[in-house]
C-alpha cells in the first residue's frame, strides 16, 4: 500500500475477501461476519494495518456469504465437470481463438 499509493500515486486499495458460510465437504469456515473478527483482528496486528494506520482508510473488508455465490452461479458450467467431454472443451477452446 505505502509502495503504490505513497510512492507511486496509484489510487490503490488493499480488498480482504472473507468468506462466510462455507461447508464444503469436511472443512466448516466461519459461519458468520462476527466468527471473522477474532482472526481478523490478529492478523491486521500482525500486519501493523491498525485502525489508526494511516493507509487504514484504503483497506477494506467484504465478507461474501457463500450462499449468495451459489444461488448466482446455479447455471455456471465448471470446467472440472466437462473434463470427460474432451469435444466440448476443443470447441470452447477454438472458440476462444477465433
């Protein structure tokens, strides 16, 4: 942040994405904003980007609750599961050449 906004004079933000909700397979994470904070708070510590930094102000939090990502991407086609359709993948890969 100091290199590109100080020095540099790019109108740059530091963006921690946090991610609320997830219960994929074994792994459980936070389940709330609040489950964050804790950990959030060490690490800005460690990181010496208190509230009181200077740069504080162009470092923002955004949590994303994972069910808002699933209901957007319900039509979304992973390409971890066209692996076995090797024609479809050469036809979107031509596709994307031409």
């Amino acid at each position: 942040m100091y290199f590109l906004r100080t020095l540099q004079k790019v109108n740059a933000y530091l963006i921690f994405l946090y991610f609320i909700g997830d219960k994929f397979g074994n792994t459980r994470g936070p389940q709330t904003k609040e489950e964050w904070l804790s950990a959030i708070e060490v690490m800005k510590a460690y990181l010496g980007v208190n509230k009181k930094h200077r740069l504080s102000k162009y470092i923002l939090d955004v949590f994303i609750h994972v069910e808002d990502i699933e209901k957007e991407c319900k039509n979304t086609v992973y390409l971890h599961q066209l692996d076995q359709d090797k024609t479809f993948l050469q036809g979107v890969y031509s596709t994307l050449l031409a």
